[in-house]
C-alpha cells in the first residue's frame, strides 16, 4: 500500500479532543516537570553527521519497523523516568515525500498523526524549517503553526530570512487527543494595494524533514475485555504490528490452526501497517502477547488458570507487569476453536477481565469472491458503500483529491474488454464564466480522463447539455460514463478525483477571494466489474504477494491447505503465521476453515491449493514435486529447472528471457549460498488448475526474509513470476516453470482466447477448418456433378 493510502486512513478518523486525555496530560506534566529530555537527531543535512544518543536508545529499544510506519518512528525510555518515552514524528512519515509548497494568501497544509491510548503526552515540541518568497511584506505577513485548531506559534517572515529559518515551538499537551492534525497556514501579502489572492509571489516552502517530538508517559490500562483489541493492537499507533505469540513446544497442528486464525484478525486490524508474530516457547516476552494453551497443550513455565470452557482473559505480564497477556484457553482444541472464533468474529459481546464463551453459533462457509474487503464482482459498486458522504465531498479552489480505495479480486478476465465502466455523477459550485476548470480523473496515479467543469465544449465553445442539466430544475447532479484502462487496475486500487478551478482575472482591485466553492463525487455514482469473469494466468507471484490469491478466493480459507514440516522450528511457525496475518489483511475476514497438515496426508487435501512451509529442505514434499519447481532444493544444492533444446526455443518465442533468468538468479544463489529466501508457484501434481505455493529458505532468518519483504510495499511490488529469492531488501523474479489456467470462461470467449495465445493450435485448427471445408465442398460438387451427368445421359 502506498503512503498516501497510509494517510488516508488516519484522516478517516474523528478529530475530536479529548479532555480527559488532556486532564490526564497535565497530571502528568506536573509530576514530569523539571526532568531534562534527552538530545534528539536533527532534521536538517548540516546535521546529519552525527548521531544523538537518543536515537542510539531508540535502535535498542524499538521493535516497530520504519518502513510501514505512517506517523512515528521510534521510542526511548527516557533516563529520568522508567516509563517515559520520546517520539519523534517527520512530516515524511505523514506521507510526504518531498517538500511542501504552501500558495495564496491563506494557504495552508494539514499532517496527520496519532497518539496510543495507552499513553499520554506529557510535553512536546514541533522542529521545523520553512523558507518564503522574498516579496513578502514582513509587516503583513506571518506564518501560523496549529495543533488541532489550537494556536502554536506565529512565525514572522523577513526579508532577510527568505532563504530558509529553522524553528523550535513548544506545544500545550492539552491540544492533544487521540487523532491529530498538525496544520501550517500562510498569511501572504506582497502589496499594500489590491492583490491577486493567487499571486506567483505568494508562497513558503515547508521541509519534509520536520518533525515534532513527544514525550509520553505510559498509562496502565485495565484487565478489560472490553477494550480488546487494545492494548495489543492500538488502531492510533501506525507502525508495523509486532505482537509475540506463545505456543507450546510442538503444539499440536490444531493448535497452530487457532493460532493462524488469530494471527489472521490481528492482520486485518493491522492493515497497511503490516504485522509479524514472532513466536515464543521457552518464557513470555516482555511485552503484549498472546497465550494459546489447552489443558493437554500448555506453554512451559506458564502458570495458569482452572480452564472451565472456551476461554478468553487478560492478565498482566509476569515478565513485565505494565504489560498485558491475552490467554486464549480451552479444555481442548475443540473449545480453542470457539474462543479464536467468538475473538475473531465478535459475536460475543466481551466485558470484564475474563469470559467463558456459551452459546457460539458456528459460521457458515463463505462463498467465492465474497471477501469483505473486496469489491462485489456480480453487481455495480455504489461508492457510497466505500465512503462516507462527507469524505466524498471537498471544498475551495484547490481542493486535495477525493480518493477511493478498493480492492477487486486479481483474477478479473480483462481481455478484449474497454474498460472498467463508472457511472460518474458529480456536483460543484457553478462557473461564473467559461473557464478552464476541470474534473481530473486518475486511478494509482496514472492519469484516466479530464471532465470539463465550465461546460465550454472545445469545437464551438457552447454549454454542454449534459451539464447543463445540473442548473436546471429537477436535475441534481451532472452525469458521465468513464472507462477506466483495465491495465492500471491490480488487486488493490485508489481512485483519484481532483477538483481544479480556474480563478477568474477581474482586473486591478477587482479580484476578491471568496470561498464559497464546493465540490462533490455523488454517492450514487457506481463502479461495475460484473461483466468480467474469473480466469487467471498463472503461475503469477503478484497474486499471493498482493492479495493472498488464489488462498483467499474463499476468505476463510475452506479450500487451502498448509502443509507444515513434522517439526517446525519456531521460524516456520511464525512464517505461517505472517502469511496468515497477510491473508487476513486482504480480506478482512479470519482464516477459520482452511487446513494445517503434515506432507504424509497431502494426498487427502489433492482437490485444494497447497501452501508448503519449509527450511533447508526440511519437507518431503520438495524433493518428490522437485521437477515440477522453477528451483529444486536436495543434497547437491539449488538448481534451477532451465528448458533446454527446443523447449527453450518455444520459450524464446513466447518473450522469456531465459539468458537474463539464468544469470540474475545464479548471481544471487552464488552470492548468498544457502542464506537466502525463496516464494516458488507451480501447478498441484495432485489436481490440475490448482497451486502449490512454496515458501522455503536455507535457514530461519532467510525464511523469515520472505514474509518481511511482504510486509514492504517497494519489495512486494518486486515478487512476480514463478520464481522470488529474497536477501535482506535484494529480490529477483524469474518466470520459469510451465503456464497454467484456472477459473470458467464463457464458450466462445475460451475458444478465441485459447486460439489467441496458442498460435500452433491456431495453425492446426486453421488446417483441420480448411479440410473439413474442403471436403464438404467437394462432396458438394462432386454430388452436383453427378446429377448433371445423369441428366445428360437421359437427354
């Protein structure tokens, strides 16, 4: 997911204070005051050559990857106060990714972030660096800094700055509530006479470099089931999940199924954070974490509780008392099963710091293709169903784009197709005059259709009826159909509608700024995939990489197998919990139904997709399907399964480099000999239009490398082909292995399309036509012939 999906999701959020936070934040204050924080790192390049201590603390002490992380990076105990901690939160992190411009005579640019709930700011700081345009007027204008609508500062702008100031502003903790913005405003003059409210002269640049600083103070939150998923999922903290998973040495493939279901929920509430769950044996981690145990299955040095039932607690940590457990209990899996389901599904309705769980109805099987989180692909979309109205609606002259999220499932046929049709309705204030002003319409960044919003026709300048009709009475909205290029659509998806407006020149003291323009996309307006039916080419990595497909073509999974090695080292069994994790995400629904067995009973599982977990060749598996894998693994070593002969010739034609395959591969398997990690597809050997994933490194770290390369949006974009090997942030795809099909076409759109890529066939099927069309019509005349003989033979 891409940062800006990242920042779109927090400013869904309610931005409203909290002052019971902030009475909270002044306790603490006051008990904090006097205590020094430590240095901290500087955010300009002058800078950069030095490392504080302070950052040296945060590397030891912070498990969160900054990679995912969309509003703070890191925290340092602070040396005064054991639970006192420092965040430092760039305007980078908030999404942008280069400097930020700030035009007009009010302008002004908004940055999200958030605060966990299980802690409180006690003090804070916004650093930052501005520079402005030389023709400002430094009487008249001024810099306003903002925290939730609350003045911060006020930044005056001279001459002889211009080039660039940097600033430090203490801010009031009681500004804070749980969901924040960060707002820079522009009030710009260059003349003392009339202006234009757009005049080129009137702009700042903000770095993106600028941070604010936090110091929290944790707060202890209650043995509550009622808060759950707090506090060991917090939906304010945007960095990656990492939540430790206790588990008994070798539990049983039950127990890792719950487990997965659990890790697969966690996931979903994760979302573009990413999640890893690392898994613990031997003693409790100190910090959050979840306990799986039965009364026949229990973690070692664990004490716990009489199991009465399917059991949901939460207790403190022993390990770290300001931490919490979650103990997922029952007398067998039987019951673990129920208390996974009633945590994951919601249907109890939880409260107090334990529950026995009673009366649990089992869910129903879910159907193809009806994944929460994805579109519906037999009807339209309305896009009031994806959001709200008032997130549909924006304001101004230059307005931020209205963007819609949606994921559909990879497996749309596309071919021969125009595009993805929109009924587009849209509203906005109504043009003084002809002018250039616009509806831009784009699909992940790539530009799809410009929508006139003056209604000036190019060939004779007149109003276009069809959006004339918004003026006139009865009519609401303005109307269009927009196609939508199927080769910008992939498994996740953000529309961009963006507003621009053309400001009217009136002349000298004649242009006065009014802002009353508004705009809207019209919750009726729908998106219609119905007409595309489903049939994948594989194999295709991009698939599994991006949204868990073909596993999650059923969301709970019903019709995937996990086949685990008999003993799976703590590795593995976090690696399968990743990828549930990753399944979870894309569907938004636990894994409850799908499969967790040993290779000796793959047999059983034929008619469903396989996802095969191994290190160093541990699993029977890939030695016996060795020549169905773009790489075999064995005791001679790694081996790539290049065709060779004439098969390499059909390759050729078919656009494989296989030259390019064979080196890039071979580079990073002589480079990293056994360490490194591996994604591999195939066609099951067991049932055709079926797959087996293979998820495989030669060690723990190298296997764990695949599900973090899944977790970073610039290394999963890489994993495509059949074939992914992974080292630490270096990937290469290979596309080696046969081409197979899976899903239902219509008739005659198979016929045409298997002719279209089979050119061979198409030849044969050409000649047999031509034979059979010669034969008919030789028949034909040699029956007309006769009949003409035997006419003149009566004559």
């Amino acid at each position: 997911m891409n940062t800006q999906h990242k920042t779109d999701i927090v400013k869904k959020d309610k931005m409203k204070l909290s002052w019971k936070r902030a009475a909270k934040s002044t306790l603490v204050l006051a008990l904090a005051a006097g205590l020094s924080v430590s240095g901290h790192d500087q955010v300009y390049a002058k800078s950069k050559q030095s490392k504080s201590s302070h950052q040296e603390s945060v590397d030891k002490d912070a498990d969160a990857s900054t990679d995912t992380a969309a509003s703070s990076v890191a925290a340092k105990p602070s040396a005064a106060v054991a639970n006192q901690k420092v965040y430092t939160i760039s305007l980078k992190q908030m999404g942008q990714d280069s400097s930020v411009e700030i035009r007009g005579i009010e302008g002004e640019r908004s940055f999200p972030f958030t605060v966990r709930s299980d802690e409180v700011i006690t003090s804070a700081k916004v650093k930052y660096g501005i520079s402005y345009s030389p023709a400002l007027l430094p009487d008249l204008s001024h810099m306003k800094v903002l925290v939730n609508n609350e003045l911060v500062s006020v930044v005056p702008l001279p001459h002889e700055t211009s080039k660039g100031i940097v600033r430090e502003d203490s801010i009031d903790p009681r500004f804070f509530a749980d969901f924040n913005q960060l707002k820079f405003k522009l009030i710009g003059h260059y003349t003392r006479d009339c202006e234009d409210p757009y005049h080129s002269s009137l702009w700042a640049h903000l770095s993106n470099t600028s941070y604010l600083e936090l110091t929290v103070n944790a707060i202890d939150l209650a043995n509550d089931l009622s808060i759950l998923p707090a506090p060991f999922f917090d939906r304010r903290d945007s960095t990656l999940l990492e939540l430790p998973f206790v588990l008994p040495q070798q539990a049983s493939l039950d127990m890792l199924r719950n487990a997965g279901s659990v890790a697969s929920w966690f996931g979903h509430l994760a979302s573009y954070r990413g999640a890893n769950f690392p898994v613990a044996t031997d003693g409790l981690p100190k910090k959050h974490a979840i306990v799986f145990a039965t009364s026949k299955e229990a973690p070692a040095g664990i004490q716990l509780p009489v199991i009465n039932g399917p059991t949901l607690m939460v207790v403190p940590n022993p390990a770290n008392p300001k931490y919490k457990l979650l103990l997922v209990l029952g007398r067998d899996n039987a019951e673990l099963k129920v208390a996974v389901q009633a945590l994951t599904l919601g249907q109890s309705v939880l409260s107090g710091p334990s529950a026995v769980i009673k009366d649990f109805k089992e869910p129903e099987l879910r159907q193809a293709y009806d994944a929460p989180n994805w579109l519906p692909t037999n009807r339209p979309v309305k896009f009031g169903e994806l959001l709200r109205n008032e997130e549909l609606q924006v304001s101004g002259l230059n307005p931020d784009a209205i963007r819609l999220n949606m994921r559909v499932a990879p497996d749309l046929f596309t071919w021969q197709r125009d595009g993805v049709p929109i009924d587009l309705r849209y509203r906005f204030t109504p043009r003084p005059t002809l002018d250039k002003s616009t509806l831009n319409i784009g699909i992940n960044g790539g530009f799809v259709r410009s929508l006139s919003l003056s209604g000036a026709e190019t060939e004779s300048g007149k109003i276009k009826e069809s959006v004339m009709l918004f003026f006139k009475e009865g009519h609401r909205f303005a109307q269009e159909e927009v196609q939508v290029p199927l080769f910008r659509i992939g498994a996740e998806n953000q529309l961009q509608f963006q507003f621009y407006y053309d400001y009217p020149k009136q002349g000298a003291c004649k242009d006065v700024y009014l802002d009353n323009v508004r705009s809207a996309i019209d919750p009726d307006s729908t998106i219609d995939f119905s007409q595309m039916p489903h049939y994948a080419t594989y194999p295709n990595l991009a698939y599994i990489a991006n949204a868990g497909f073909p596993f999650t073509k059923y969301a709970d999974l019903s019709q995937s197998a996990v086949v685990m090695p008999d003993r799976p080292t703590n590795e593995e069994t976090q690696v399968f919990l990743n990828l549930m994790g990753r399944m979870g995400e894309s569907t938004g629904y636990p894994v409850i139904n799908n499969s967790v067995i040993r290779s000796v009973d793959v047999d059983k599982h034929s008619d469903k997709d396989l996802l095969i977990i191994s290190t160093n060749g541990n699993q029977p598996l890939l030695k016996q399907w060795g020549k169905y894998m773009p790489l075999s693994m064995d005791e001679t070593g790694n081996h790539l399964q290049i065709p060779r002969g004439f098969l390499r010739v059909l390759y050729r034609w078919a656009g494989k480099d296989l030259d390019e395959t064979a080196r890039r591969s071979g580079e990073m398997l002589a480079k990293t000999g056994n360490a490194f990690g591996a994604m591999m597809q195939f066609e099951s050997p067991l049932s055709s239009g079926h797959s087996v994933i293979v998820v495989t490194g030669g060690d723990g770290a190298s296997l764990l490398d695949v599900t973090n390369g899944l977790n970073k949006a610039d290394l999963r974009s890489k994993f495509q082909g059949d074939l992914v090997l992974i080292k630490g942030d270096k990937v290469v795809d290979a596309l080696i292995g046969d081409t197979y099909y899976s899903g239902h076409l219509p008739l005659w759109t198979w016929v045409k399309w298997s002719l279209s890529t089979r050119p061979v066939v198409l030849i044969l099927f050409l000649m047999i036509a031509a034979l059979i069309v010669a034969t008919i019509l030789f028949r034909f005349l040699r029956a007309k012939a006769a009949k003409r003989l035997q006419v003149d033979d009566h004559e």
